[in-house]
C-alpha cells in the first residue's frame, strides 16, 4: 500500500506565531517612533510662529477689550456732563450750559458734537441773539460731517429765524430738498416752504403744498390745523377735520348730532 506525499498546509507552529507577534509589534513600535519624530519636527518647525500668532491674538483680544471699556467709559462721561449741561439750561443758566455744550462740541463723535452745537444754537436764540443763532444753525446745515436729521433740522431752525430777511427764492432753494413726503420735517419745512410761494407770487403752488401738508397723518396735528386753514383759503381741500376741532365735552358733540327738539310748551306741527 502506497504512502500518501505530505501535505503542504501544515498547521503554523507556535514558534511561527511568536515571530510573526514579535515582528508585527516591531513594525509597530518603529512606526510610532517615526510618527513621534514627525510631530516632534513639526512642532520645531511650526512653534515659534504659532506662538506668535497666540501672542499676536491675545494682544488684540486685550487691546479690543480696552479700547472698548474706554469707549463706554467716555460715552458715560459724555452723557453725565450734557445731562448737567441741560439742567443749567432748564434752570436758566444759559451762559453756564453754554460753556458746557461749547466743550462737549469738541468731544465724542460727530453726532453727539452735533447735538451739543444744536444746542448751543437753541441757547444763542433763546437769548433773543437771532443772528448767532441764525449763523449757528447754517454751519451746521453745511456740516457733511453731521447726520442728515440734524442737518435738516437745522436749515429749518435756520430759515425760521431769518425768514423775514430771506427773498422768497432762497426760502425755496433751502427748504425745497427738505420739504417732501417721508422726511421727518415735512411739516414744518413744508409750511415755510408754502409761504415762501405765496409771498414770490405763486399761490397755486404754495397752495397745493400746503394742502398736502395739511393731509399728511405724520405731520404734527398743530401743523396740520394751520396749514389746512391757509389752503382752505386758497380753495384747497386741506383735508378732514382734525381732533383738535371737536368740542373738549363728548356729550355736548354727542347732543350737536342730535336734531333739535321742540320746547315742552311748544306745539309740534300737526
């Protein structure tokens, strides 16, 4: 009987194993030194200038933070002193609330140096110094620097003073970019405007204007019953009556609607 040849898948001995062990732990080993020596010339590499971004970014993060509780701080202090400033107002301290407004229209940003030049103009004309006042308005209607709003009021407060000085076409030139629907003067630039155009000759004009003010919800009620007055003259409808006009007891407009009714003694017609 003919032995069978030996078969080519033996069983892997145990010292077979054990090396295959020992030389998976080494390539392993050898690839976690080579990835250690990586990391380790990268972060030769690579420290310095990332340790100076970190310092770069910790420097503006403080340098942020301080600028800006300096900003709030100043705003506080701006704030503090134009309140004082409009306590001597209210008080009459005029030549003392000027001094302060005066000081603070070298502060702050625009809007704020603005808002005390306003106010200094508003000073000026309630010490009846019209043509300070006057010339206090006009720098800042010419101001780019001052925003729009405080522009605007400003040529309004202007041409008010000056208005009986002023010829008619230089009403209308200032006023006419100011009085439109949607800006927050139309009201009171709007009637200036108006008049300006009855006085050049204009009444269809100024008129119409003045009717359309007299329309306008937005516009101050006070504004709207003047100017509705002058446009009814002019044959304008000046709108519908206003709240102001009703009688102040409810009752008595509530008995005006009602029809009138014959006296006790008084016979009604058969």
């Amino acid at each position: 009987m003919a032995i069978p040849p030996p078969s080519n898948n033996l069983p892997v001995t145990k010292a077979a194993e054990r090396d295959a062990a020992q030389q998976d732990g080494f390539l392993r080993e050898v690839d976690e030194a080579l990835r250690e020596e990586q990391v380790v010339d990268a972060f030769k590499r690579f420290a310095k200038p990332v340790g100076a971004l970190v310092v770069v970014v910790l420097l503006a993060l403080a340098g942020y933070l301080y600028w800006d509780n300096s900003v709030k701080s100043a705003a506080a202090l701006r704030s503090e002193k134009a309140m004082i400033a409009l306590d001597k107002l209210q008080a009459g301290q005029f030549d003392a609330a000027a001094a302060d407004f005066e000081a603070l229209t070298k502060e702050g940003p625009d809007a704020s140096r603005t808002l005390a030049a306003m106010n200094l103009a508003a000073i000026a004309a309630e010490q009846g110094k019209i043509g300070d006042a006057a010339k206090r308005f006009a720098a800042i209607s010419a101001d780019p620097k001052a925003p729009k709003l405080y522009r605007d009021l400003a040529t309004v407060r202007e041409v008010t003073l000056r208005y009986d000085s002023m010829k008619p076409d230089e009403v209308i030139a200032k006023l006419k970019p100011i009085a439109v629907p949607g800006n927050a003067y139309f009201g009171s630039a709007g009637e200036l405007l108006g008049m300006a155009y009855l006085d050049a000759g204009k009444p269809d004009v100024g008129g119409a204007l003045l009717a359309q003010v007299g329309q306008d919800k937005n516009v101050p009620q006070s504004v709207r019953v003047r100017v509705r007055q002058i446009a009814s003259g002019l044959g304008f409808d000046g709108g519908v009556d206003l709240p102001s006009d009703a009688p102040a007891d409810p009752a008595a407009a509530s008995d005006a609607k009602q029809p009138a009714q014959p006296a006790p003694d008084q016979k009604k017609p058969a």
